[in-house]
C-alpha cells in the first residue's frame, strides 16, 4: 500500500504517520508514505498557492494548477490512474467497509485542503472520492487524511502482526467491540468476569457476543438493528436454547418438589 498526500504541511503527516503501528510497518515495507508539498508546484517568488474567490467571499481558496501539478507528479508514476480522496465534511463519512476497500488499493492519493477550500475545476479533474471523517470543519485536512490511513493501514495484511486483531475490533462485523480484561484479576474490589477465566471458548464467545449486541444496542441502536435484521437466525436458536433450559429448570424444580413431598 502506497500512500501519497498532497498537502501543504508535509511535515505534519510525516510526524504523525512514522509512529507506532504505521510507523512500524513503513519500515518494515509494507507501507510507503509520500508527503508532497503543494507549494513546491507554485511558480511564483513566494509559493503562493491561494487567491481570492471569484464572486466574492470570506476567506482564500486553493488554487488550480499547483494542485493539478503535484496530483501530475504521482500520477505520472503509478501503474494505473490513482484513487485521489479529497478530504472534506461535504463528503461520505467514513466507516469500517470504506477502510477495507481501499486497503486493497496499491496507490492512494489524500488531497488536503486548506482555507476555504480548492477550485472545483480541479477537483472535477482529479478526485474520485469525497470522504468526511464527521459532521464538523477542521482547520485542514491533514488530521481526517491521517486518521483514515491509519484505519487504513490496519487492513493490510501483515501491518498488524496479528490479523485477528482487524477481525475482532470494533465495526468489522458491523457490531461495537466487546469489553475486554487483563492482570490483575482484582481491581478496586471488581473482579473479571468469571466465564473469562473458565478456559471454556465457546462460553467465553458466547459471553462476548452477548456483550457486544448489548453495547451496540445501548450506544448505537441503528447498527444493532441492521445486524439483527441479516442475522435472525441467531435470535432463533437463541430462544430455542432459553427454551430448552427453562424446561430443563422446570422439570428439576418439579423434581425437587417431589422428593420433599415424599
């Protein structure tokens, strides 16, 4: 996976992109990161890549050609037309499907805007897709082009270590992650759930499903819907399995009863 980010903070993506997991796995080969700084493509005494909006209006916006021209300097080198996503909070939000299927990208461009925005022309020419990471304006796009090459990142194969790790978390399954425990097994008076230490799997899977669809339900009840929708034969054998073991308890209750009786 290639990340390329037309910006005019390279440095900024640099930093944030070179630690920890994404970090690791750039030096390791299975990321590349390149930072291209826009204002390298601007021909002018002072790099000036922003002007005033035709029309009038608040504020400066990006210009055309400077961001044409760095798009040019990958695009010229890639094996086919690269994906080019234009962070902006008049896009798609971004969501766990959206990471997957770009994760399978070899080159992916991040185009950051600034000011109040860059000349639609451009974009019209260039960007594939409008992505928002939330319904709020930042200051650039430096922040949600990082915070999606990180949800990115931990897709591709191997950049985790661990791929159960991507397969476990929260929304890959389109369900909030369960809680989860470490040493010590007392804390504060509170204790780890019991099924946990049991050593039992399926119990423990059983018990982390349950929690899961507790907490979607709780938090984000429009994700639990749609999961209960497509997934109605687990509340089938569920009731079967309630079923089952209330007849179960009432049959041993009668039991009880009789040997008391006699």
């Amino acid at each position: 996976m290639n990340f390329h980010v037309l910006t005019l903070f390279p440095e900024m993506i640099e930093n944030g992109m070179n630690t920890s997991i994404t970090g690791r796995a750039i030096a390791k080969g299975l990321l590349s990161l390149e930072a291209i700084n826009i204002r390298d493509f601007a021909f002018n005494k002072h790099q000036k890549v922003d002007d005033y909006t035709y029309g009038g209006g608040a504020g400066m916006l990006m210009q055309a050609e400077p961001v044409y021209l760095a798009y040019e300097s990958i695009a010229s080198h890639t094996a086919k037309k690269p994906r080019v996503v234009y962070v902006t909070p008049q896009g798609q939000v971004f969501n766990q499907n959206m990471a997957r299927e770009m994760a399978a990208e070899e080159d992916l461009i991040f185009l950051c805007g600034h000011y109040e925005g860059i000349d639609e022309r451009v974009l019209e020419e260039i960007v594939t897709d409008y992505v928002s990471i939330g319904d709020y304006v930042l200051t650039g796009g430096e922040l949600p082009a990082m915070v999606m090459m990180d949800a990115i990142a931990r897709n591709v194969p191997g950049v985790l270590g661990n791929e159960e790790s991507a397969q476990t978390e929260s929304f890959d399954d389109g369900l909030l992650e369960y809680p989860q425990y470490t040493r010590p097994e007392i804390w504060e008076g509170e204790r780890v759930p019991e099924v946990l230490l049991s050593g039992d799997h399926a119990k423990v899977e059983e018990w982390r499903l349950e929690k899961t669809l507790a907490k979607t339900k709780e938090v984000r009840p429009e994700l639990y819907e749609s999961w209960a929708e497509s997934h109605q034969e687990y509340f089938v054998k569920k009731a079967k399995k309630e079923e089952r073991l209330r007849r179960k308890l009432q049959k041993e209750a009668r039991k009880k009863a009789e040997e008391e009786h006699f």
